[in-house]
C-alpha cells in the first residue's frame, strides 16, 4: 500500500544521511529520513570525530580538505555540547626513515593550499610532552579539527527538520522500487530521488554495491587533561587504512573536551562479527602505549566496535546510481573511515548533482558508476 509520497527519501541517519537530508531539505526538497534503527548509530556513534584532510589519493584529499572547510563554516553553529574543537593533527615519524615521508607529505598539503608545519624531535617533544622520547619528527597540520559526531548528527537532522524534513526511526526499509522504497511490512513509499545513506549496509539494498563493513576497536579512558592537546596519528596509519589486509593497528590519540583521551585504531575484516577481539584490543593498546608511555597507567574506561563502510578503492560512492529499474536512486555511501570528516561535503555534492549545479570540487572521481570496473568484494559472512 502506498503511504506517502516525498521529494525525496534518505535511507539512513547516520552522519552521511543526516547531512544529505540537511542540504536537500535546504534546496527546498520535502525530505523523509528513514533508518532502520535510530538517529546517529551505526557506525557514527562508533567512529572517533576526527575531521581530518587525509592525502591518500588526489580525490581523497580533495574531498577531505572541501568538507573539512565545510565543518568550519559550520562549527560556529554547533552547541557546545558538539565539543568542536580546533585541535590540529600531527602526524608522528617513528624513527629517522618516515622523516622524509613527512617532508614529503607537506608538499602534498601545501599543493592543495593546506598549512602545515614540520616539527623537528624538539618541537615535537614541546607540543606533546607525554610522547616517547626519541621520535623523529612530526607534521602539524592546524586547521583539522575534532567534533562529538552523535551530537553534530542529531544538530543535522534538528536543521532537516527545521527546513521541513520528517524522520522515520525504527523503520526499515526492504527494497528500492521505481520511484519509491518498500518498508519492513509492504508499505511503499514514492519520492523522485531515493538516497542510499545506508553506510556499511548499503550493499544490502543495492547488491551491485562493493561496500563491505571494515571492523574497528576503540577505547576511550578516564579524564587526564593535558595528556595530550592534538589529535596524534602516527604516520603508518595511512598505510593500514589503505592495504585492505585482513587485520592491523595503527597509533591514533585524541583528546576530548572532557579531558579523556580515545585511543584507536584496529582494521579487521571479519564480515558482521562486532564481538570484541582481546587480541588485536591489546595489541591496539600496546601501540598506544609504544608511543606514549605513559598511556601504561591510564585507566581505559570503555571499549567498543564498530564497522566502517568500506570501498575497494578507498573512495565514497556519491551520485546517481540509475539503472532501468531505479532510475532515481542515488547513493551516498562507502566513506570508510572518513565519513565524519566526508559527509558535509557529500551532502553538498549529493544536492549540487541533484539540482543540475555545478560542485565545487570535480564530482567524477566518486561516481558509483565506477564500480563496474572493482573486482566485487564481499563481507564475510
Ligand atoms: C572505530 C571507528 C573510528 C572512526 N573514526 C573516524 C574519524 O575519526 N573520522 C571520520 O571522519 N570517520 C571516522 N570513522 C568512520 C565514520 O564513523 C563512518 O564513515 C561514518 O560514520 C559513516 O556514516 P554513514 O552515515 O554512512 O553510516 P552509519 O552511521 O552506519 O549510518 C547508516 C544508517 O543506515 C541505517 N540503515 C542501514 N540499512 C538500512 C535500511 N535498510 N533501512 C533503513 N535504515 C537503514 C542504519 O541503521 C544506520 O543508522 C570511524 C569509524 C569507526 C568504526
């Protein structure tokens, strides 16, 4: 039975579908958000709220650096309770071999008109007092930045609504159809554009959809404040998130408003298994505290998983997705671990394409057409 009809129907609140349903709603869509279960789960309550400009690729980069100015423009909107912070990242040589990685990595940067500091072991050891003594160096890069992701989601979809957007939670929804999506149940909803915001289970509604869920650890401690000031990565970081391995750790600090630090990150490909593994938590920890020493007597107060939509080539999939039989479907998924930072910027490519715009930065490079040509991977069961 037919139970309504919309401009256009986001599937999924998570941060992707919640900046989608803000944008378009701005546009003056009749927007609908539907999730399955509710606002800001998924793997947004999981992930750690870096809004980081990351150089794995040229489009990466792009895509990272045009939302995170996105996020700026934002942050003086955000309630306090966002916990948007300007932190700035350093990325940390360990050992005199990445010194040349970094330098390296700052030409990137500053190509892309992105500030960025070189560190010697001096500066480095200034700027965060509680690292291992002995570091190479480190690349401050000031303008990135943390945030609250649950509480920014929830920010986003109160402005959806604000602009006439209505939210469906605990509503799943079953099957795209031509012009329209089937719920759990048989209802059928109609709108002119369907978006696919459904994260890791995208591929569930669109099994032609190479997104596959990317298992991660986190773990948050008690309050120390003064820790550590930056968001830390170590410079190997880039390279576990890249190689799609079946496992790997690699050393990410950051600082909360509260003065707890979360400390991450693991990478595991283990299908829908969300079970806690001792192993690679402690192996995570070790990494934590083989750069900071004094993360040994730190109380760690939580851990948890959560899984990130993952890409065979480390890209989102935004744009029109068509086909004969959903012409009008559109995804905005496959963010890895870079949905937080990504999704402002999505959403206004998502509404660009939509309207007939011209984007700010060259959509093509993320065009889910280009899945025909990715070898399909699957999540284990
Ligand atoms: C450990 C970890 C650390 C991370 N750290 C960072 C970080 O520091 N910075 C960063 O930028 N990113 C980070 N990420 C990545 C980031 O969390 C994700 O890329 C991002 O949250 C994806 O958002 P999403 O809206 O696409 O998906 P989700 O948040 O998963 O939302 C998808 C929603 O769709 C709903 N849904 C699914 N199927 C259906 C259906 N059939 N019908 C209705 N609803 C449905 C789900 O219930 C869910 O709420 C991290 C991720 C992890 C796991």
């Amino acid at each position: 039975m037919i139970t309504g009809s919309y401009d256009a129907i986001v599937v999924g609140a998570g941060i992707v579908g919640a900046a989608c349903a803000a944008t378009l709603a701005g546009d003056g869509h009749r927007v609908l958000v539907i999730d399955a279960s509710f606002a800001a789960g998924g793997a947004t309550a999981a992930g750690m709220g870096h809004l980081v400009v990351m150089d794995d690729s040229p489009e990466q980069l792009a895509l990272t650096a045009y939302s995170s100015q996105l996020w700026r423009e934002l942050a003086a909107e955000l309630s306090a309770a966002a916990e948007y912070e300007r932190r700035g990242t350093i990325w940390i040589a360990d050992g005199d071999s990445q010194l040349a990685m970094l330098q390296a990595k700052k030409r990137v940067y500053e190509r892309a008109g992105i500030a960025c500091e070189l560190l010697d072991d001096r500066a480095l050891a200034d700027a965060e007092p509680f690292l291992r003594p002995g570091l190479a160096g480190g690349l401050l890069v000031p303008s990135d930045a943390v945030v609250y992701q649950p509480i920014a989601t929830l920010y986003l979809l109160r402005l959806a609504r604000a602009r006439g957007a209505m939210l469906r939670e605990g509503c799943r929804v079953d099957a795209v159809i031509p012009r329209g999506v089937r719920l759990r149940g048989g209802d059928v909803l109609l709108a002119d554009v369907i978006i696919n915001a459904a994260g890791a289970e995208a591929s569930a509604l669109v099994p032609a959809l190479p997104v596959i869920p990317r298992k991660g650890h986190l773990a948050i401690t008690d309050r120390y404040p003064g820790l550590c000031s930056h968001q830390i990565v170590e410079l190997g970081y880039l390279a576990s998130a890249h190689a799609m391995t079946t496992e790997s750790v690699a050393f990410n600090l950051q600082p909360r408003a509260t003065g707890q630090v979360l400390i991450g990150s693991s990478r595991e490909l283990v299908g829908w298994d969300a079970s806690p593994n001792p192993r690679i938590a402690r192996l995570m920890l070790a990494r934590a505290r083989h750069f900071m020493p004094a993360l040994a007597t730190a109380s760690v107060l939580r851990m948890w998983t959560g899984f990130r939509p993952a890409t065979p080539d480390k890209l989102p999939l935004i744009g029109r997705w068509g086909g004969e039989a959903t012409p009008d479907l559109w995804i905005a998924a496959g963010h890895e671990g870079l949905g937080i930072t990504m999704a402002l910027g999505t959403a206004h490519l998502i509404a660009d394409l939509i309207a007939g715009r011209e984007t700010a930065i060259d959509a093509a490079p993320y065009a889910p057409s280009r899945v025909g040509s990715f070898p399909v991977a699957r999540a284990a069961s």
